[in-house]
C-alpha cells in the first residue's frame, strides 16, 4: 500500500462536514502545540506575581493564572504535554496488542488461552483503576502516565486483532502463502497484519479521545505530568481553587479536551464511513 492509498480515507472523511469542522479543529490544535514556542512570546513556566489573575487583554488574550503565567501560552504548551502523551501512549498499546493479538490469534492453542485469560482480566477493570495502580507502582509523571494509559488500552487492542486475525487465517492467500512455504512470521507480518490494520488503526484514533480524558484526569489528581510541565488536566486542578475569582483557569483548558474530544470522535465516526468498515464486517 503506497501513501496515497494510505492518505485517501482520510481525505475522504474531511469532505462530509462534520469530518471537516472536526478535522480543522485537531489541525488547529496540533500546529498550536508544535509551533508553541513561536506562536507566543510568554514562557509557560514564567511567573509574574503582580500580574496575576488579569482577564482577557491585548497583552494576555486568555488572561493569566494565579502565578500571573499566560494562559494562552500554558494552553498550547498543554496540549502539547496531553496530546503527546495520549498519541505515544495509544501507539505503545496499539504495537502491543496488534501483535500479541495476532500471535495468539494466529497460532491457537495454549498461547490463545493464556493471552485470552490475561486480557479478559485486565478487561475487566476499568481504564481508570488500571491507571491509577500503575501509577502508584511506576510513579506520577510523564513515564507513569505513558505506562498507564498505555496498559490500560492494551487489552482492546489485542482482542480486536485477535478476533480480526481468527476470521482471516484461513482466507485462501493465507493457505496459498503456507503452500508455497512461507513461515509464520512472513505469513503474520507481510498477510495478516496488513489486513487487520483498517479497523484497529480508526479504533486507536477514537482511544486516543479516551486516552486524552484519562490523562487529564491523573493530571487533575496530580499524578501526570508535574509542575511545572503544563497539562490540561493540571491546569484545570490548579483552576478549581479559583473558581469564583478567575473560572478562566478552569473553563479554557476543560473546553480544549471537550473540544478536542469531540472532534477526535466526529473525525473518527466519518474515518469509518470512509473506509466502510461496518458495511464490510456486515458482509463476511
């Protein structure tokens, strides 16, 4: 598959409005958080005392926080912090389960059973409490919050490739590639793998929305990312206890992860009627 093939379901959904407006708004926050430090001539971690609590003006379009920082500037810097912890987590979780989900799916067995037994019990927690005890294992902090969400979604991964895996083995390719001696892992990594990767790659993007929401709330409870690193999640904790003074604080970085959320799943919704995955599973 060539990067053109790659690029055209996405391309496809940004032609149905809500695939578009969704689509802007992620760009929009993406090239604030990678351009960051030329969008705003403030330091997100620079305090001015004198300066605190300003509402909305020339020199701080979003005004300041209690240690007079510019929340614009703590804004995007944020979104830098949440949204590449989010990413790079979900793509640990993703390599993971595809694999071991494949593995299992692909050789049966004793394997099967065991990754089987395994996932369904971590499955079996929610995300959160997952997260929380990893935390409190690995530490708070950008690593601790990598390990969670990262662990915390492996088990959707590996059972959505385990079962994309099962229901394509026995395709007639698969016993051709085996007829002409191709080993497991060629089998595995140049076949199958390919073939499961539509559904599981539109399921890591709407994860991803849950993964922002989750690291905002190990940043709320002081557990992501630490001072003075800014994180969504930490500036809304931060803004809790100046809620009737300056409710920007708290307002502006809660309606970024609404916002961004939202659009991840809109976004996401229309990825799945480019692809036509819900048609396709109807079909086999």
């Amino acid at each position: 598959m060539n990067m053109a093939a790659a690029l055209a379901p996405a391309a496809t959904a940004l032609r149905s409005p809500k695939g578009a407006i969704a689509g802007g708004w992620l760009l929009l926050v993406i090239l604030g958080a990678i351009l960051a430090p030329w969008l705003t001539p403030y330091g997100y971690d620079v305090q001015n005392l004198p300066g605190a609590f300003q509402p909305p003006n020339a020199q701080h379009w979003l005004g300041t926080d209690e240690f007079g920082r510019d929340l614009l500037t703590r804004l995007l810097y944020g979104a830098r912090t949440s949204l590449s912890v989010s990413a790079v987590a979900i793509g640990i979780s993703v390599t993971a389960g595809l694999i071991l989900g494949a593995v299992a799916g692909y050789f049966g067995g004793r394997l099967d059973r065991a990754v089987t037994v395994v996932v369904d019990l971590t499955w079996s927690f929610p995300e959160i409490l997952v997260a929380l005890i990893l935390v409190a294992i690995v530490g708070p902090g950008v690593t601790g919050t990598l390990a969670a969400i990262g662990v915390a979604y492996l088990a959707q991964f590996t059972r959505l490739a385990r079962a994309q895996i099962m229901a394509i083995r026995a395709e007639t390719y698969v016993e051709a590639a085996r007829s002409l001696g191709a080993s497991d892992a060629f089998i595995l990594f140049r076949h199958l793998i390919p073939n499961t990767l539509s559904p599981v790659l539109v399921a890591a993007m709407l994860a991803t929305g849950d993964a922002i929401i989750l690291e905002a709330t190990l940043g709320f409870f002081g557990l992501g990312a630490q001072p003075p690193i800014p994180s969504w999640g930490a500036m809304m904790s931060s803004g809790t206890a100046q809620l009737f003074r300056a409710p920007g604080i708290i307002l502006f970085p809660g309606l970024c992860v609404a916002a961004t959320v939202v659009a991840i799943n809109l976004y996401g919704d229309a990825l799945v009627r480019a692809l036509d995955i819900r048609s396709r599973a109807r079909t086999h």
